[in-house]
C-alpha cells in the first residue's frame, strides 16, 4: 500500500487533487486508517490515478471523467468511450470551421456595405404618384419566399404588364413567418385573372430612395428612410412599396451589387 504522499509522488497528482477526487467518488483510496484518517492506496490504483491525470491534460471536466468511468469495465470500454470522444470533437471541429467561414464572409460582407453606405450619397425625392392599377397575389408568409409568386403572377399578367414589379408590404414591423405582403405588377387596363386579384393603389405622396445593392442589404436603407421619416416629423401610410427597378432576370441571376430597388413611403395627409 502506498501513502497519499507516495502515491501523490507516483501520479503526479497533488495531495489536494487526490482527496478532492476521492471527495467526488472519482478516485478512492483502497483503504483510509479509521483512527488516524490516512489514505493508502494499492497499486493497481495506480493505472486508473495516470488515465485521470490524461484525461484532466486532455479537458475532460471532473463530470465527464466520472461519467465515463462509471460507463466502463475494463480498458478496451475506455479506448472505445475515447474514440467516440474523439469524433464528437472532430464533428465540433468541423462544425466551428464551418461557423469561421461563413463568419468570416459575413464580416467582408460587412465591410462592404458599410463602406457603401458611408460613400454612398443618399437622395431622398418626394413623389406624387397618380394611382396605379396593378395585379398581384397577397400572401401571409416570410418575404424571402416571395420569388415563386412573382413567377406566377408574371406568367398569369403576360404582355399586359406596364411597369417593373413591386411588393406591397402592409405590416407595420418586420414578421419572420408571417408577413403581410403583396406581390404586385402594374397593369395596363382591367383584367380578370385566376388566382390574382386587380386592384387600384390610390394616389400618394411619398418619400422615396433608391437601394443599391443585394436584397440582403435593403435593411440599411430602411434605417436611413426611416430616419427621415422621424426627422421631418411625417407618418407612413400602409402599404409601403419596394419597386425592383434592377434585378434578377428570369434565367440569370446577374450581379446582386447591381440591383436597384425604390422604396416608396406614402405619407399621411
């Protein structure tokens, strides 16, 4: 039998270390001196103390080790239980890769549009717009799946189309499942249409600035219309409109750095 002094020299783990691992059921002595409370420790204790030492070396927490020794008989248990260890590292590996990549195209992104955006000169027009008859399908949904609707729409209205297509957005906040919104296509004369209903956008004013840039980026010059909108002390009549003047064609994506959307505020009279 060894001392917990010996056996402390033996496995490199400290005196403290050893009588909190035997406090937490995770190394016991093989005997303890009723009289005196010494620790003595056998030898094969030795094996189990070095594999604790490893494991502690390698950032097994005291909780993981317990929960692994009491998982296991004998050695091979423990190679197997450190295998599957290894892959669920190497799967957190993969994953926090994973993440730095595409943080770091988030971050470039970034850059990007705020370096747009300080170089950028915003122009703020105020439009009166006489009212405009369109076609279009109004939908509860998240806006990112409006692209279908739009192929819809386009083939239902055809060669009767008189202006570049738009959503109508009537919330009055941003909904993440279930917005409010409308895509819409300028007509040029009263239709009947399976599936889309023709509608008259009264006349308005509004307060308007044209987005340069990806979709992805259009919360930006949200921020600034918006803040104009305050500074002038106005209230915003629903539905907004984005009007895509540029974008992506039918059959070719094309550059998203290019697309130009006007946003449109109708003011309250």
């Amino acid at each position: 039998m060894f001392t917990i002094g010996e056996f402390s020299r033996i496995t490199g783990l400290t005196v403290k270390a050893l009588r909190f691992y035997h406090d937490e059921g995770l190394l016991l002595p093989t005997c303890v001196d009723e009289q005196t409370g010494y620790r003595y420790y056998a030898e094969s204790k030795v094996e189990l103390a070095l594999a604790i030492v490893e494991l502690r070396r390698l950032e097994f927490s005291v909780q993981q080790i317990a929960d692994l020794l009491a998982r296991i008989d004998d050695d091979a248990d423990l190679l197997d239980e450190l295998e599957r260890h290894k892959q669920t590292i190497d799967a957190e590996a993969r994953r926090f890769r994973r993440i730095g990549r595409d943080l770091d195209r988030f971050i470039s992104h970034q850059r990007e549009v705020r370096t747009a955006m300080q170089t950028a000169t915003l122009e703020f027009a105020d439009k009166s717009l006489p009212p405009l008859l369109v076609a279009g399908i109004r939908t509860r949904g998240r806006y990112r799946d409006c692209g279908p609707l739009f192929g819809q729409l386009c083939r239902k209205v055809g060669r009767h189309a008189a202006g570049p297509p738009m959503m109508l957005c009537y919330d009055t906040e941003f909904r993440e499942d279930d917005a409010d919104f409308e895509v819409a296509v300028p007509i040029r004369k009263p239709l009947v249409l399976d599936g889309a209903a023709v509608h008259e956008l009264p006349a308005a004013t509004c307060l308007t600035l044209v987005h340069r840039g990806p979709y992805e980026d259009l919360g930006n010059s949200y921020a600034k219309a918006l803040a104009e909108v305050h500074r002038r002390g106005v209230e915003i009549d629903r539905p907004t409109r984005e009007i895509y003047l540029k974008g992506p064609g039918i059959f070719f994506r094309g550059n998203p750095k290019k697309y130009l959307t006007e946003l449109q505020f109708p003011l309250k009279s």
